[in-house]
C-alpha cells in the first residue's frame, strides 16, 4: 500500500530466498495501489474504510494466480478479516509471523503506528504466547509517528541517519523499561531501522518474518 513498503517486502522476499540464478526465485505479482485509505486514519479518525479496496487487491492477486498473498502493513491486518471471506487461498499472517519469532514469556515493546497501537492487534496475538508487550510512552509514540508520516518521514521519501537516531531513542527506552526484543510494527520504520543500529534488545522485523515464512509455505528455501 505505501509504496516504499511494497518495494521492501518483494526485496525481503528475493534477499530471503537461497537462490544460485533466477530461475531459483519465487514468480511474485505484485499489487501496488497507494490509493487505499489511510488505515490509521480510517481506524482512529473515521477516515474512509480501506476494506473494499483490499478486497479488490486481494481478490485481484487470488484471480492473476496467487496461490498465497502476503500485506507489508501492519495496521490493514486490522482489516484483514472481511478481505479473508473472500478468498479461496491462504493469507499469512504478518503480525502472527512476528510475534512467533519473540520466545514465549519474553518481554517485547512495540513501535508502531498509532493505529496499529490502537487496535490492540498485536497485545492478542502477544497474550497468547505469555509475551508481556510494552509501548512507547506517550512522547516516543509521537517520535515514532513522526518518523512514518513526518514532513520529513520515510513516507515523504526521507531516510537517513536522523531518522534512525530518532528511533534508537524509543528502542532505549522500551529496554530501560525491560524490553528483551522490540518489534517493528510498522514496515517503514524496517527501512530506516536494521538489526545492527541495534545493541540491546533483539530487533523483530515483521517484514522480514512474513517473506521468510511465504517463501517456505510457496515452496522455496530460505537462506536462513
């Protein structure tokens, strides 16, 4: 939906296949549609419903002859229930994949959007594995969002350092806090933030857990 984050999930999704040539790679189709209303919006300012566009998106992919469909968006997971009714193949869960790579009864903070957040998406998914999830305070949350939809965010097409120091500074404080692992609940943030900005807790890229798991469930090898 964001383009940035439909060009990363194919990326992670070639960058976690173990291929020798091309022809070791999964065939992908790719729906771009940066017109689907903004989910956060739709979700905590009755802004229009993205449900019916991803329904056609869905039932679009299903029809050019996907026989699995991947979202790089956490907060349309929210959605993803009615768009599941229509679908005849199956749908992997990103927010399910992410959570599967924290140990059960670890402690995890979220970064996410405040949409994602508000749903409560993520704290069901975290309690059915005895993961105790913590937040950003209110101050973090707002650099986070920042960060995504800022004049200078990575939805405007900014990256860099700045926007990387910005979330170490939310990754410190969830650790101050106890956190062991940290998900990136927000595939724009897995641009501008990698496992290796990251000294203490474990980073969970969601992005990178739903392309490994669609790579084994359509039949490829991961590389790891």
């Amino acid at each position: 939906m964001g383009p940035e984050a439909t060009v990363e999930c194919f990326r992670r999704v070639v960058d976690n296949t173990k291929a020798r040539r091309d022809g070791d790679h999964l065939p992908v189709i790719v729906a771009n549609h940066p017109g689907v209303p903004d989910r956060t919006r739709a979700i905590l300012h009755g802004g229009e419903d993205p449900t019916p566009y991803l329904k056609e998106m869905a039932t679009g992919l299903q029809d050019s002859g996907a026989d699995l469909l991947i979202a790089p968006c956490n907060t349309a997971h929210y959605f993803m229930g009615e768009v599941k009714e229509e679908l005849q193949i199956p749908f992997v869960d990103m927010i399910q994949a992410a959570v599967d790579a924290v140990p059960r009864g670890a402690t995890a903070g979220l970064m996410a959007t405040d949409g994602t957040v508000g749903t409560g998406i993520y704290e069901g998914y975290a309690e059915s594995r005895d993961i105790e999830l913590l937040l950003p305070d209110e101050e973090n949350q707002r650099t986070v969002m920042d960060v995504i939809y800022g004049d200078e965010g990575v939805k405007a097409g900014f990256s860099g350092p700045q926007l990387t120091g910005k979330l170490l500074e939310v990754v410190e404080g969830l650790e101050r806090r106890g956190a062991e692992f940290v998900v990136a609940g927000c595939t724009e943030i897995r641009i501008v933030l990698g496992p290796s900005d990251v000294k203490g807790p474990t980073l969970v890229r969601p992005i990178d857990e739903v392309a490994r798991r669609a790579i084994e469930m359509a039949g490829g090898i991961t590389t790891g």
